[in-house]
C-alpha cells in the first residue's frame, strides 16, 4: 500500500522545479571569503563559496549540493557554480587565487568533459594559474589512479590543486600523499579551539613539517577567535581564513578590523626577530604574500 501522501508528491515535485529552475536560469549566489597571508596582511586569494537564491530552499549549500547528488545532477550545478564563480570574480587582481571547490564524485559523470573551464577563462579572461581547485575532504575518492589524470590534465594547463577539509575525511594522509597538492586546507574542526587543546595543536604541528618537506602550504580555516589565529601563526601557518578574519561576502569583503589589529600587533611585536630554521628547511621569501624565491637553506652554508 503506497502511503505518500498527495501533499508529499507535491512538495517534491514543488522542490524539484525549484532546483531546476536554478540550473536553468544560473540562480547562483556566489560569495568571496579571503584568504590572507598573515605576514604581509595582504589577501592572497579568495574562496568561491556558493550559494541558492536568498530565502529559499537551497538557498544552503548543504541543501544544494547533496540534492543535485541525489538526482544525478552534481555536474550540472557544478558547472553552473563555476562559471558563475568566475563571472562574479572580476573584482580580484591578477596576482590573487580564486579557490574553486570540486567535489572529487563529478570525474565519474558521463557528462563530465575537462575542457569545459579552460573556456570559461578564456571567456572572462582569467589566467589558469590563478586559479586553485579544492578537492574536498568529505567525500571518499575511490580511483586515484583516474582522479590523478584528471588533476594531470588541469595541472598541464596551469591550474594548482587544494586537499580541502584535511583531517576530517576519510583518508587524509592517503589524499595528500597520492595527489601531491599545492595547499593543503586544514579543516574547522582541528582548528576550533587549538588555543586551549594540545592534541590538536601536537597534529596541526605535524602536519606543519609533513608539508615543508612536500612543498606545499597549510591553509587554516574557520578561524574564529584571536586566540585560534595567535595559536596557529606560533604554529607557523601563514596562510589562513575564517571569521575572525573575514566573513564570506559579495562584493569581495576586506580584511577585519580586529583581524588587521592583531596583525599590525604581532609584526610590531616580532620585527627584528630572529628566526630559526632548521638545515633541512627551505627559506622563502614573500612579498605580499606571493612567494618569490625559495632556497635550502644548506645553500647559505
């Protein structure tokens, strides 16, 4: 005996053609969250957060995205939210990062077909290695042999590579250690309260010198409080985002005052410091929180 009632049909049916309609007329809010390198306090880049229309259904990400999963339209939505993403950024400068999420499940869509952002760039004339895909964390990659291609084909043409949410998904270590990213972006949950928990701080520690001998960059996020953001830069994390810092926003939101504040404090505090690096270290040298130039620091020898 069916149960469903005809006032549940309906709804369903009612919900669907909404999330139709968003795909078909490109209803995506997009909203811009900095990334900042602390020790310059210049904005580095900028994640594209995305978002339904204002006051409905799917106006939540965690609304959205799972729904276009369940009915087989992941692809669909993400390429709308991408190109609406590069749309929306022409407000950044060409020597910023626009970081883009991709969820790791949309290589398996037969619809899927790489060459389809590189024209977007070349419609809004963005340059590739501006541009960083996030591969998020909270979804199992179940080939890595395919996704590697896939990674191969965008870095080819100039584009790096984030592991979004590391060290809340299913298999952190495996993820960075298989794709080699550029960055990888620690997620909330390390980072919530790191100022009074030592476990925590003992892992972000280890992820910090696991990634200085692969080369790459620590991206923290959900920086809420002071104490979070004077926790991580004495981790030495200099890159990093979150409320404290800024809340995502359109148009492209600027730094806090209180997150400029602190930083103004922490270079007075430490100017004409010396720093201590280990042999085995690289040095590198920021400007503006662009890195341009890197050495080992055995050549100083």
């Amino acid at each position: 005996m069916n149960n469903i009632s005809p006032d549940t049909i309906s709804e369903r049916i009612s919900i669907k053609d909404q999330f139709l309609n968003i795909l078909k007329n490109k209803l995506i809010t997009i909203h811009f969250q900095p990334i900042v390198h602390f020790h310059s306090h210049q904005t580095y880049g900028f994640e594209a957060l995305s978002r339904g229309p204002f006051n409905s259904f799917f106006y939540s990400p965690s609304r959205l995205f799972p729904y276009a999963e369940k009915e087989g339209l992941l692809y669909t939505l993400e390429k709308v939210a991408r190109e609406r993403a590069f749309e929306e950024s022409r407000g950044i400068s060409k020597e910023q990062k626009l970081f883009i999420n991709l969820n790791s499940q949309v290589i398996y869509d037969s619809q899927f077909t790489p060459g389809h952002t590189i024209s977007l760039l070349q419609q809004f004339e963005i340059n590739p290695k501006n541009v960083v895909f996030e591969i998020t964390e909270r979804n199992a990659i179940h080939d890595f042999a395919a996704f590697r291609n896939v990674l191969n084909h965008y870095r080819e043409q100039g584009f790096q590579i984030a592991i979004d949410d590391a060290g809340a998904g299913y298999s952190s270590l495996q993820s960075i250690s298989e794709l080699m990213p550029d960055y990888i972006k620690i997620d909330r949950s390390l980072i919530s309260g790191i100022d009074h928990n030592e476990v925590k701080s003992n892992i972000l520690e280890a992820f910090v010198s696991f990634t200085k001998k692969m080369n790459c960059e620590i991206i923290a996020e959900g920086i809420e409080t002071e104490d979070e953001l004077r926790r991580i830069i004495d981790l030495g994390i200099v890159y990093g985002q979150g409320f404290f810092i800024a809340r995502p926003d359109n148009p492209i939101p600027s730094i806090s005052e209180n997150a400029k504040q602190y930083l103004n404090l922490f270079e007075l505090k430490n100017r004409g410091k010396s720093v201590t690096v280990d042999i085995s270290d690289d040095i590198i040298l920021v400007q503006n929180g662009m890195e341009i130039k890197r050495q080992p620091a055995s050549s100083l020898l």
